[in-house]
C-alpha cells in the first residue's frame, strides 16, 4: 500500500458515539472490513468494529496485565515491549490482508484510544497516510450509559472519559485530525461530515447527497438513551461529573469548531501532574481487587460450575418444553389442515355430482339437436326437390307459353285477311 491509501482512526471512550460515527463514515466510503463484530441488545445497530482488531487489542491488553475497563494508565514503554512488539506485526498483517487497495478505510475500538501509538506505527511502516477522528460525548452521558450496561461507577468511568480522551490526544499530535461530539453527529451531520472532510483534507465517494437517505436512516435520535439536558438526577444522586471535566468537554466542543488544539493542551499538563500522586493507590486498590476476585473465583469455581449445571438443565428443560410446545401446535395445525382438506373434498364432492349432472343435460341436449339437425337436413333435401320440381315446371310453362304464343300469332296471320270489315264496308269505286 501507498499513500494513494488512507486509513481514518476513530478514536473515543466507550459509549461517545463511535459506533454511529464509523457507520456514518462507513456510508461515505470509508471501507471498514467484512469481519465486523456482531449487534448486540446494548448496540443494536451494529459495533462496526474489526473483530480481529478488538481481539489484538484484548490480548496485548492482557499482557499488558490491564483491561478495556482499567482506569490506570499504561505501562511505561508498552509499544517497545515483547507483547507490544507481536501486536504491531498483526496489526500490520490485519491491515495487509483486509485493507488493501482501498483508497479509504476506517477502523474503530474504544481501546485504541490507549493504543492508537501501535496503529500509526504499523500505518507508517506500510506507508498509508493515518488520520483520526476524535469522538466525544458528555461525561455524565457516558458514564450513566456504562452504569445501565456494565454496572460500572460513574466515579470510575470519569476517570477512564480522562484517560482514553487525554491519551488519544497525545498519540494524534503528529497527524491529521479533527473533532466531533456525539451531539454534533446527531443534530447536524451533514455540516459537520462536511468541516471534517475539510479539517482532514479527504474527500468522500459517495458524497452526503447521495449517502444521505442512508444516513439519515441510521441516525436516529431514539438511540440516545442517556441525554444529560434532560436528567435532573446528577446532584442529587452526586453524579455529576467533577469540574475539570466539564471543563475538558467544553474545550473539546470549540476545538471541534475552530481546530485551535493548543487550548487542550495545558488540560493534559494539568492531568498528568496529578496522575503520579494517584498511580500508586490505583496500583494498589487494583491488584487488591484482582485478587479479591481471584479468591472469589476460585472458591466459588465449584458453585459457579453446578449453577452453570443448573443453567444448563433449565436451558435443556425450557428447550424440550419448547419443541412439546412446538409439537402441540404442529399437531393442531395438521388436525385443523386435515379438517379443511375434508370440507374442501367434500365441497369438491358435491360440486363433482353437479357438474355429472349438468354435463348428462349437455349430453341429451347434443342428442337432441343432433336428431334436430338430421331433420332439418332431411327437410332441406326434400326442399331441394321439390325446388328442382317447381323449377323444372316452370321451365315447361315457360316452354307452353312461348308455344301458345307462336301459334296464336299463326292463326293470326291466316285469319286477317278475311275479318268483315274490311271486306264489307269498302266502298265500290266506279
């Protein structure tokens, strides 16, 4: 691959509305991979995530000894490191197998916000042209969301909204990028699709004009299922998000408009300075936990085994009394179908003696006109006899009158010399 190649970065924390972004881009062109992960009740439209991808990155997490949940930051020199290392070689081969040829193309995972250095490593080395889109969403929003689905304290995903946010804005420095909110996507996409086309000097085939439908079909605000401007919980239940947060977020809503990164830089100097004070007790709560968990894990591993046992026979119950269910309602369907198929047959039945019986009337009909015919056929042969005979006699009229008339004139020739008249009344001449 080349730099005829571009490979977009969708960079944001868990539940900002990178989903909904990277199928928007998706539309617009942005090849994203056929091994996707599948839609779940917490996603219903699709992860849009490179499933292969995700598994690279939950095994170098793991090596790495941390989680996509973890709160802490990761350990020094991780991209130099053993684990570091294999990731890049199967980043590098994910991207050689699935993304080549393509002249855009966009991968997403919440976990690359930490680890966004590996990809544009392996990007570079390919020589493809990395640039990143930052999504962000309200705090408050986000952690309410992980609470519903994980069970997650709001306290602890604030701490990871900081983390994954200020990390990707370290590793994006040195490339093209630009910002968009969850809010923004969804109250105007088409402007601002159109600013970060032009903030990443890419352009999009189809264009919104033709995409749009699509979009507009995907984009639906129903999906928003933690709104902030409509929650009046957060003082009262104390989820309100700590100031500096507020704060970062606001930033990041103007960076997003006017492209002036330096306003957020003095908030990661400010993150860090604070970060060593409790990277220890983070160390330390966390390995307690992992190991309170571990102790849990294994004494309740035999338990864990029989209610997975139970599971299962009440899975394998619920089945069987499905398929007796099912079997029941095939049985009365076929019962109701053969009550039907009879009612039809003796329908058909009746209307069989019907159509027998008029068809015996259409027979004697035809009978009937046949001899009819054989009449008529009868009459007009001997109409054309006596046809025959009354022309013939008049033929010999005919021939009677031209003879009575010939001789008549005879006679008539004989006889006129001698009428009286003229014999008688002639006057004597003297």
């Amino acid at each position: 691959m080349s730099e005829s190649s571009t490979a977009i970065l969708v960079l944001g924390m868990h539940r900002s509305g990178t989903s909904a972004l990277t199928r928007v881009l998706n539309l617009l062109g942005a090849h994203v991979g056929d091994d996707l992960l599948a839609a779940k009740a917490d996603n219903a439209r699709g992860f849009w995530e490179h499933a292969e991808a995700v598994a690279i990155h939950d095994r170098l997490l793991t090596a790495l000894g941390m989680s996509w949940h973890d709160p802490r930051e990761l350990p020094a020199g991780w991209l130099a490191s053993s684990a570091g290392r294999t990731a890049a070689g199967e980043v590098a081969r994910l991207i050689e197998r699935d993304m080549k040829g393509k002249r855009l193309w966009a991968v997403k995972d919440p976990r690359m916000c930490r680890l966004a250095p590996l990809w544009i490593e392996a990007l570079r080395s390919l020589g493809i042209g990395a640039k990143a889109v930052l999504a962000v969403r309200d705090p408050y929003e986000v952690a309410s969301s992980l609470h519903v689905r994980d069970g997650w304290s709001h306290q602890h995903t604030y701490l990871m909204w900081a983390e994954h946010l200020l990390e990707a804005l370290r590793a994006t420095a040195d490339i093209p990028r630009a910002l968009v909110s969850y809010e923004q996507l969804l109250g105007n996409w088409r402007m601002h699709i159109g600013r970060l086309a032009d903030q990443l000097g890419i352009s999009w085939d189809p264009g919104p004009e033709h995409a749009g439908p699509a979009i507009e079909a995907f984009l639906t605000p129903d999906e928003r299922h933690h709104d902030v401007s409509h929650s009046g919980l957060d003082v009262q239940f104390g989820y309100v998000p700590p100031t500096f947060l507020k704060r970062l977020h606001a930033a990041c809503v103007e960076t997003s408009l006017d492209a002036n990164w330096r306003r957020l830089d003095e908030f990661d100097r400010q993150f860090s300075a604070v970060a060593e004070v409790f990277a220890g007790p983070m160390d330390e709560v966390t390995t307690s936990r992992d190991k309170a968990a571990q102790v849990g894990l294994e004494q309740g591993h035999l338990a864990q085994e029989r209610l997975e046992r139970i599971h299962q026979l009440q899975v394998e119950l619920e089945e069987a009394v499905r398929n007796q269910a099912n079997l029941q309602t095939l049985a009365v369907e076929r019962i109701e179908r053969i009550h039907q198929l009879d009612a039809a047959l003796a329908t058909a039945t009746t209307e069989r003696g019907a159509f027998e019986a008029l068809s015996a009337e259409r027979i004697e009909r035809i009978h009937q006109l046949q001899a009819d015919l054989a009449r008529l056929q009868h009459v007009e042969l001997d109409l054309a006899s006596r046809t025959s005979e009354m022309h013939s006699v008049r033929d010999q009229l005919k021939d009677l009158s031209n003879l009575a008339g010939s001789r008549w004139w005879a006679l008539k020739r004989v006889v006129r010399p001698l009428r009286p008249s003229q014999s008688l009344s002639a006057p004597v001449k003297g």
